[in-house]
C-alpha cells in the first residue's frame, strides 16, 4: 500500500464513520492542486544536474496552505500528497488557521555541497515563488531541512516580491524565527506522552521509553522526558541503535551526539540494530523518523503500551489494525507531532505583526493547544468507542467540512 493510499484509508474510515456522501468525501480527499517543477543547476564541478521538485497544496478552506518541504529521495507525488493531506487534517486537528500543504526536492543533501544546496533551494524558490506567499502557503522545515534552508528560501522570495519574513516558518532566530520553534514538535510529543500515560493511570516518572531516531524531534522530546523524570532505555539514528536497561544519560547522550554525529559506541550503552529496538520492552515506543515502520511484518511483535507517532505516516493500515487488536493506544502523527504546526503558526502570527514573543508565551500557549486537542481526541474516542486515530480525523474532517460549506461549494 502506498502512503497516499494508506493515508486515505485512515481518513475513508472516518468518513464511512460520519456517514459522509461519496461525493463530499471525494472533494475532500483530493488535492486542490499539484506542483511539479524541474530544477536545473550547476555543480560545484562545473557539471550540470537535475532535480525534481514537488508543492501539493491539498486543501486551503480554513486557511493558509501550510507545510514542510524536505529534500530526500524518497520524495515524489505520492509521498507529498500523502503528507500534505496529513497537513490538512493536523492543522485542523489542533484548531490552527491553515490548511495543508507539503513537498521537497528529490535529492540526497549529503551527496551535495552547502553552496550546491543554496543553489538548488533558491532555484526551487525562484519556480514555485507564484504559488506561495504569507497569505497562500507557507513552507516550513522538514527532513533534512532547517533554519538555514528556510533563510535561503525567504530571502530569494523577498527578491521578488519584497520583504516577507511569514513567508517560511522555521527561521533562524536572528532572522524572524520564533523562540522555541525548534523544540516545539518534541515538546508537543512529550506533552501528549504525559497526557497519554495518565489515561492508563501512569505517569513520567514511573515509564520507560524507546525512541527510533534522534534528529531534533526525539532528542527534545528526550530532554523534556527526562527533565520530567521519565526513562529512555534506547534511541537511533541512521547508523543503529543504542540501549541500556537502566536508562540513556540523556545530557552526555547529546553532547556524544554533537562531538560523533551519531548516537552508536555511546558509553555505557549497547549497540543494537533498528529491528531489536523496534521490538523492546517498554511503556512509550516513539517513531520519530521516516514513515512505513509498523507493518504487518512486525506488528506483533511490538512490545509497548502506547506508541507515539513523532513521525509522520509510520504505521500502516494493517499494523494498525493488530495494535487495536492488541490494546495498544496509538496516538496518531497528525496529533503527536503538531507541536510544529502550532508553533509555525505562533511564528507566521509574529511575523505578520511583527512583534516577538518569549518563550515562556510561546511555551504556556503550545501547551495549552497540545493539551485541549489531545483531551478533546480523548473524550470523542472513548464515547464513540473508536481509535484515537479515527477520533482525531472525525475532528479534523468535521471542521474542514463545516468551512468548506460555509465557504460555498
């Protein structure tokens, strides 16, 4: 099953729940418009080379189209439409002003110097720069992107079309960026973590936790887990695993990061494969890397309480059918990880009135989202005895619906 395919299954299933016609979920469902463009550049070496990049903008009725752009080579129209749907329905899930959006160029950054990625991201600009802006759709980092990328973009759109600081979120924080946008996905993981665990009557303190990957979503929401006296028994990166029973010094951890580019031969811990940590036993199993991880290959031997999808589109349909099967609370991507989405959206509001917050505010107003969406999720699915992830897109669908109508069809 391919990512859109399964993305619209989660959603068809919510639909066929709400009793919705075929024909509202057909406009729902598609993509208002798609974006392909070839990018053309010369190399460092004086060769040429082409890339392909993609924007689809899949539904702007409760506002801006908003989402990330990555450049890795996985990334084509099924995976950017998969994705930007996800957009949709999190912006909507979380009650932020944007509609959904996603794309990236397909390549791989680490075969490309740093002045040979400033080209190819402003040549991406310089084609795509009429279908977006602050108002119409707003781009912001994903895999592989960052801040440095985002000043690129803004920068060679501000060419064209003058100063416009909202017209990327993610920014450098010299350069219009929002203190705590960088923490903001892994900070909404960790909360929705607590907000999860007391559902079961648990709480940080007394839980074990299991993380694929350690990019800048599960290592801020490591941090946040431990300062909060949770345990994180492993972690990964490209290159493996890394596990001790008795908890990661998630502090050394980081600085071994810094100094290793890579979390592997981290003292004191084992080194162990993707596949041996996937299976751990633990209370909190965070994906926080690419998507397709849980399949029906492996579902069953999944050895957790509550997963968390950091990442987006990590569990296919039939994984998880068998974690509803087995009572593991799964607590959807397009929950989990909207922390991002909502401190974009603190940034956009910043920089259109140009006027900065604290990150004490920003902090204290994240956290007031993160905790009403989850408690709302919650109530919904536990009275209409479904998954957190069909109650999550029963809202989602419910007000991207209402201002579709009220807009007029």
């Amino acid at each position: 099953m391919k990512a859109f395919e399964a993305t619209n299954y989660y959603l068809k299933k919510a639909m066929q729940t709400m009793d919705l016609s075929d024909h509202i979920q057909h406009l729902l469902i598609q993509p208002q418009r798609e974006v392909k463009v070839k990018i053309g550049i010369e190399l460092d070496n004086g060769e040429l080379a082409n890339f392909t990049g993609f924007r689809m903008q899949h539904n702007n009725s409760r506002g801006p189209y908003k989402g990330g752009l990555r450049f890795h080579p996985t990334v084509d129209e099924d995976h950017a439409n998969s994705l930007a749907s996800l957009m949709t329905w999190k912006t909507a899930v979380v009650d932020v002003p944007f509609g959904g959006a996603k794309g990236g160029i397909n390549c791989d950054p680490s075969l490309l110097s740093e002045s040979e990625l400033e080209r190819v991201t402003r040549k991406f600009i310089q084609q795509i720069h009429d279908v977006i802006g602050p108002t119409v759709d707003i781009p912001a980092p994903d895999v592989n992107t960052s801040g440095r990328e985002m000043a690129w973009m803004m920068d060679e759109y501000s060419k064209i079309h003058g100063f416009n600081p909202g017209i990327v979120t993610g920014k450098p924080l010299d350069l219009f960026g929002a203190d705590g946008r960088e923490e903001a996905t892994g900070r909404g993981c960790w909360l929705i973590c607590e907000e999860a665990l007391k559902t079961l009557n648990r709480s940080m303190q007394d839980a074990t936790f299991v993380m694929q990957g350690f990019g800048n979503v599960a290592s801020f929401a490591a941090q946040f887990i431990d300062e909060s006296g949770g345990k994180t028994l492993a972690v990964s990166d490209i290159n493996g695993g890394i596990y001790n029973s008795e908890g990661l010094d998630i502090a050394k951890l980081m600085q071994h990061m810094k100094d290793n580019k890579t979390v592997i031969n981290f003292p004191g811990a084992d080194n162990i494969t993707q596949d041996e940590l996937l299976r751990l036993n633990c209370d909190v199993l965070m994906p926080a890397a690419l998507g397709e991880v849980f399949t029906k290959d492996n579902a069953d031997e999944i050895n957790c309480k509550i997963i968390i999808e950091a990442a987006n589109g990590p569990t296919m349909p039939e994984a998880d059918e068998i974690f509803n099967q087995r009572n593991i609370l799964v607590v959807p991507d397009i929950l989990s990880n909207a922390g991002g989405v909502a401190c974009s959206y603190f940034e956009w509001v910043q920089n259109m009135q140009h006027f900065s917050w604290t990150l004490e505010k920003t902090r204290t107003e994240l956290d007031l989202i993160m905790q009403k969406a989850f408690n709302k999720v919650h109530q919904l699915a536990k009275s209409k005895k479904v998954s957190y992830r069909t109650a999550a897109f029963i809202i989602a669908i419910g007000r991207v619906g209402k201002t579709t109508v009220l807009r007029g069809i």
